[in-house]
C-alpha cells in the first residue's frame, strides 16, 4: 500500500504538537505559577491601572475609585472575581463625584468587561455589591483607549509578545487538523484502491 497517507498524517501530527508547545511557551511563566487564573498576570501591561485584590463579604459592598485623565475616548474596566464558584454575583454601580449616574452592571462570570465612553476627564466611583452567599475575592482593572495603548501598538510589549505567537499556534494547530484529516483520507482512498486490484 501507499505510504503517502501516513506520511501526511503524520506530519499533521507534528503540527499540532508544535502548535501545542509554541502556545505553552507564550504563556507568562506567573500564569504558570499561580493557583488561580489571572487576567492582570496574563495581559501584562495593557492596564493602566490594576486595584489590589478586595475581599467582599455576602451582601457587603466594595468601592474603588478611578480618575480619567484623559477626554473623548473609551475606558475600558473590567472585574475579575478570583476566587469565583458557581452562583457567584456581582452587582456593580458606576457614577462620578457629582453623583452622575455611568450605568449598573451585573457579574455572574468570573470575568467582565465594558466600556464606557467618556467625555471629560472624570473621577469614576464604581460600587461593587455581593449579593451572593459566598465571600469573593475580586481586582479592578482599567485602561483609557486600549485600542491605542502602547501594549497593543509597540510590538515588544508583553502583550503582544504573547498575542503573536498564540496567533501562530492557531494557524499551526489548523493546518496540523486540516493535514491529519487529508492523510487520513488518502489513507482511506490508496486502502481503496489496494482493495479493488486485489480483487481483480
């Protein structure tokens, strides 16, 4: 029989575990390390400001406070609830210091995100309720026109030197899947073949 089946196959194989270890490798050694899963610690420097990790208590609330230096651009603001299980809950108010009211959120992810848009340079109060029957653990994260920040736009940054070589790892692990499928069907076709001239 053929070998060229196996022989695809086979390299599709490979791909995939290149694609594997070229993703593993692009990970923050800190992720590695840690005992719980850390957005800050993953995308490091795309934040311009990340809190300390608060403790909140079932139906307590935490405040954290944010000052937009800048105007006319979109602010990124997210929570991550560290410690989260199943059930967990977050309700979040945004306002400023004259009392002007930004929007309410609600959290039952470990992880989330908005934007807001803002207009004027500002000081952002945002209220961070657990209405659950867990204690959380929680960090704020913010960063003023992430589609411009520095850790998107320069090349070197950590962000990006993370970003670029998971983007290789998809298009290696896609190829491998693609090229495995291919080997498995020419292996499929040449058994095929070696079948019906056996019979002849």
């Amino acid at each position: 029989m053929n070998k060229r089946g196996p022989i695809i196959s086979l390299a599709g194989m490979v791909l995939i575990g290149i694609s594997l270890l070229v993703a593993a490798s692009s990970i923050p050694s800190g992720i590695a390390k840690s005992d719980n899963f850390s957005v800050p610690l993953l995308f490091e420097g795309m934040f311009d400001e990340v809190s300390d990790e608060v403790e909140i208590l079932p139906g307590s609330s935490a405040y954290v406070s944010y000052s937009v230096s800048s105007s006319n651009i979109p602010l990124l603001w997210g929570i991550q609830i560290i410690n989260y299980q199943s059930g967990d809950k977050l309700s979040i108010k945004i306002s400023n210091i004259f009392g002007d009211d930004y929007g309410e959120f609600v959290q039952d992810e470990p992880i989330l995100f908005e934007v807001l848009e803002i207009t004027k340079s500002d000081t952002l109060n945002f209220e961070i309720q657990n209405p659950g029957t867990e204690t959380v653990n929680v960090v704020t994260m913010f960063s003023e026109d992430p589609e411009n920040s520095d850790a998107l736009s320069n090349p070197n940054s950590p962000v990006m030197n993370m970003v670029f070589p998971l983007i290789v790892s998809g298009i290696l692990i896609i190829l491998g899947i693609v090229m495995l499928i291919v080997g498995i069907l020419v292996m499929f076709v040449d058994w095929k073949n070696y079948q019906n001239k056996r019979n002849y």
